[in-house]
C-alpha cells in the first residue's frame, strides 16, 4: 500500500527551467492535490530521442541529502502526457549489506520514455528508468550528474477510445474482479438471509402481538395491559432537544441526496479514470446545491414537533457538518502548508469555496428553511399522547443505548466491510476506483439491512417497555459510521505504510468527516424506517 503526501516536482533539485510554467487547474484539482508545472522533457510527435542532454547539474551537499532521503521514501514522480499519467521511480536502494548502514542509494539520470501511436494519435505511454545510469547519492558531497532521456515512437493498432482501459483495467483486473463480486455476493446473501430471518420472527411476534390484543379487547377490559400497547400514550411523545434531533434529520437526509446524486453521475460514466479532480468538484456543488433539502426536511419536521424558534433550527443545521468539516480543514490546511505539501490549498481556492457557501449554500438552505416553515403538515400520530410520560421499568445493561448501538452496527457494517477495503486503497492509496457498479449494490444494501435493524430493535425496545424510541433509532442506524471508524484504525496499522504527523493527521482527520456524514446519513434512514414502522403497528390496534 503506498501512503500518499505529494509535493511539487522542483521541490527536488531536478534541472529546473528558467521560467516554471504552471498548468491552469479547475477546482477539482486543486482540491485533489494537484499542482502540475511543465517538466523539462520536450517528446515531439513522432521523433526519437536518443540520451538527449536535459541539463548539465553541480549538485550540493543539500541537493545530494535530498534525494538520498526522497530514494529512502520510495518517492516516485507522476506526470501527463497528453493526458495520460506515467509514474516512474526517482532512484533505487540498493541492500546487498546486510545493515541499513551499510545501504548504497542510487538516483536515476535516464529516463526513457516508450511511445505507442494509432495514427495521428498518443495512445499510449510507459517511462523506464535505465538501471545502469545511476548516480551514488549515498555519501554527502558535490557531485556533477548529467541528466538525460530519450523517447521511442512506434506504432499500435490499439484505438485511441480504447486508451484509458489499461488504467481501469488496474483496480479490476480479471481475476480480482471474480474474488470482487464473489465477496460482495457472498456478504450480500448471508446479510440478506439474516435480515429475512429477523423479519420472518418479527412478523410471526406481531402477528401474535395482534391477535392477543384483539383477544384482549373482546374479553375483559379491567385486566393489566402489558408490551408494547400498554405505552400507546407515550410512544409519540416528542423527544428531548428536538431542534437539534431535527438538524440531524435534515443533515442526514441532504447527504442522502448527495450519496445518490454521485452515483447517479458514476453510473452515467462522468467520473472516468483521470478526469482528475471531476469527483472533487461534483461533491462541492452537488452539496452546495442540496442544501435546501436540508433547510426543508430540518425545519418541517421541526414544525412538526411543535418547535418555534425555526431561525436557531436553521442555523443549527447549516453548521451541523459544514462548522466540524471546516474546523477539520483549516487545522489540516495548516499542518499542509507547514510540511509545504500539495495538499496545502491556495487561498484564491479558499475564497472560492468560501463564495459557493455564502452566494450558493446559504441562501438555498434559507429558501428550503422558510418553505418548510410554510408546509402546514400536522405530525400524524394514530395514538394521542397522555399529559404525564409514564416511568420506565428497570431494563437490563444491554437494554441501553451504547450495547443497542453495537448491535445495531455490525450487521450493517458486516455487509459493506469488503468494499471499504477497496475504497480505502483507491482513496488512500492511489489504486484507481472503477466499479461503481458493485459500490452502489452494497449501498442498496447497506440502506436495506440498516433500515431493518433499526427496526427489529425499535420494536424490542418498546416491547420492553421503554417509549423513548426517537433518538436510539437515530443512533442506532448510525452507529455503523463509528464502526467505519472503527475500521480506520485497523487499515491505519495492518494496512497502510503511513507515517509521519502530516500522513496521519489527514487520514484520521477527513475520516472522522466522512464518518460522521456517514453516521447522520444512516441515522436518518433508521429513524425514518423506525417511524414508518411505529405507525404502522399502533394503526393496527385500537388506542383508547
């Protein structure tokens, strides 16, 4: 696995022009790390290059230390040509000692570049690295290297359509595509064979729960109600913080839409390998443009809750995952610029995106928050609710909240695990993500079995008694974000080489974002499944 921190070419002494020039990049790219300068290699259609000179260079001892420790790293260069990305090692270790201090390190001076062309047009490129033409960085010194490359053209007959397979190709190589969709299968059948299981004894329970209370009804009416009917007049009292519980329902429910949005777009093919940075620019607008989703559910249900102070509601959800993601980036844009890494964003980016909330995101959520404030909908309870809550028997430890929301996330968890293995690698390790296909099935199921969980736990919960069922079916649904957290720290140590403050600090930092957009995302399909649910079986009886 590589671990991934990216600086700019001429941050190593290569042969620099007199004037860098920069590639213009689109938001995207910026926000992906990218920030490409032309390099000295000048590959004229069609014309062979044999060990051309770039530069003749006197290298100091500070030059000499900085590549000894960029072959230490392993570091490696990428560059585009005509759009198509090559990467190329920038020396070797050689390890024939035994003792690390006995290494010799070796920089690469020759770089050749291999050529394929169908017609008038780059169908292909490879760059090789001459293993003879080594320069010894090992000892601190001034030495003179001549950097050379050369370039072969030959002719292919592959079509230029057919040019970016190779690089999909990569994260789906055959054989790995079968263990792939083997996998996900193999998840998908024995989550959905549990689920059908819980639902069959759920049903048979209700069914059960029905006919005693029907049964109830007919004979005397003085006798002790028990389970779940017996809290009819509790069941849709509202919860505790309710402006809040409404924030993470609209949150929840916008980066819903914006889950569904990205895979729309990746099913149609927009994000195909390298459109650099496509993926980066379609989640900032996308999000900035969904945000009235969030104003409208937020305060709505708001309403509906009986809430009155909708102005704090709205504000509360404009900042419920924008103000922790904002603070997460300006700590590690500052950690970036101090390792001088590309991840450092420029500041005209900073100002734009600053713009697309104030001018786009703002004033959308507004529009959303005042239309829902308008929406005269009642809150539809079968059941009317008794003025004093009734107390809550005793319940055993796994009864509460923490032990119902580990139950409530592996199963969920259990069925997306082999896909975050591959989304880890591509995301953090720079393998190339192509098969939106199988992510967006184990999407599907990942809302299904969520949904469902929350469920059958709603309903132990208020056969026991206990009516405040609102906020556990949040947390419940959601807590399969904090066992992907959870899952951070295993690829952190088992599976990644990361290391370093900066390396660290940006994985566990984003992730935490990402799971807790994760964890208000899943959190309101379970309660939204848990409403329905709720509903449904207190229709079904006779509530005095």
């Amino acid at each position: 696995m590589f671990s991934s921190e990216t600086y700019r070419y001429f941050d190593l002494p290569f042969c620099t022009p007199e004037h860098v020039t920069e590639k213009k990049e689109d938001l995207g790219e910026v926000l992906n790390g990218d920030r490409l300068v032309v390099a000295p290699y000048k590959l004229d259609f069609h014309v062979n290059q044999d060990s051309k000179v770039v530069c003749k260079k006197q290298l100091t001892k500070e030059d000499v230390a900085k590549f000894r420790n960029a072959v230490i790293k392993d570091y490696y260069f990428q560059m585009y040509y005509d759009d198509l990305p090559i990467w190329g090692f920038i020396g070797k270790v050689d390890k024939e000692g035994k003792d690390p201090s006995e290494y010799k390190y070796f920089l690469y001076k020759h770089i050749h570049f291999d050529i394929l062309y169908n017609d008038d047009r780059v169908v292909e490129i490879n760059v090789h690295t001459d293993p003879n033409a080594l320069v010894d960085v090992t000892e601190d010194g001034d030495i003179e290297v001549e950097f050379l490359y050369s370039a072969t053209w030959k002719e292919t007959t592959t079509p230029f359509e057919k040019r970016m397979d190779k690089y999909s190709q990569s994260s789906s190589l055959p054989h790995h595509l079968e263990i792939h969709w083997f996998s996900i299968i193999n998840s998908c059948i024995t989550v959905l064979l549990l689920t059908g299981f819980l639902a069959t004894i759920l049903m048979r329970v209700l069914k059960n729960d029905f006919v005693k209370y029907a049964h109830d009804e007919e004979s005397a009416d003085d006798q002790e109600e028990t389970g779940w009917k017996y809290i009819h007049g509790d069941v849709f009292r509202f919860p505790k913080n309710k402006s809040l519980f409404s924030a993470c329902l609209g949150s929840g429910t916008q980066l819903f839409a914006l889950t569904v949005f990205i895979f729309i777009l990746a099913l149609v093919g927009v994000f195909y390998p390298y459109n650099r940075g496509a993926l980066f620019t379609a989640l900032v607008v996308i999000y900035a443009l969904t945000s009235g989703i969030a104003g409208y559910t937020a305060t709505s249900f708001y309403r509906q809750l009986e809430g009155t102070n909708w102005v704090r509601n709205l504000l509360l959800t404009g900042c419920l995952f924008c103000g922790p993601l904002f603070l997460t980036f300006c700590f590690l844009n500052t950690v970036a610029i101090v390792y001088s890494a590309t991840a450092a964003l420029p500041f005209g980016t900073i100002i734009v995106i600053v713009l697309i909330w104030t001018l786009v995101t703002a004033p959308l959520l507004v529009l959303g928050g005042i239309a829902g404030k308008n929406s005269k909908t009642e809150f539809q309870a079968p059941c009317r609710t008794t003025k004093y809550p009734r107390e809550i028997p005793p319940l055993p430890w796994y009864r509460e909240t923490i032990p119902q929301m580990a139950m409530a996330g592996f199963l969920p968890f259990s069925a997306i695990y082999i896909e975050l293995y591959y989304i880890f690698a591509s995301v953090w390790g720079h393998r190339i993500y192509t098969i939106y296909s199988i992510l967006f099935v184990v999407f599907i199921i990942l809302l299904i079995v969520t949904a469902f969980i929350t469920v059958a736990l709603t309903y132990f919960q208020l056969a026991a008694e206990d009516h405040e069922w609102w906020w556990r079916s949040f947390l419940c649904g959601g807590s399969t974000g904090l066992f992907v957290y959870g899952y951070c720290l295993y690829y952190y140590h088992a599976r990644s080489d990361m290391s370093g403050f900066m390396q660290t600090s940006f994985f566990f930092g984003y992730m935490a974002c990402i799971c807790y957009g994760f964890f208000l995302m899943l959190g309101m399909v379970g309660f939204r499944a848990a409403l329905l649910f709720v509903r449904h079986i207190y229709r079904s009886i006779k509530c005095e």
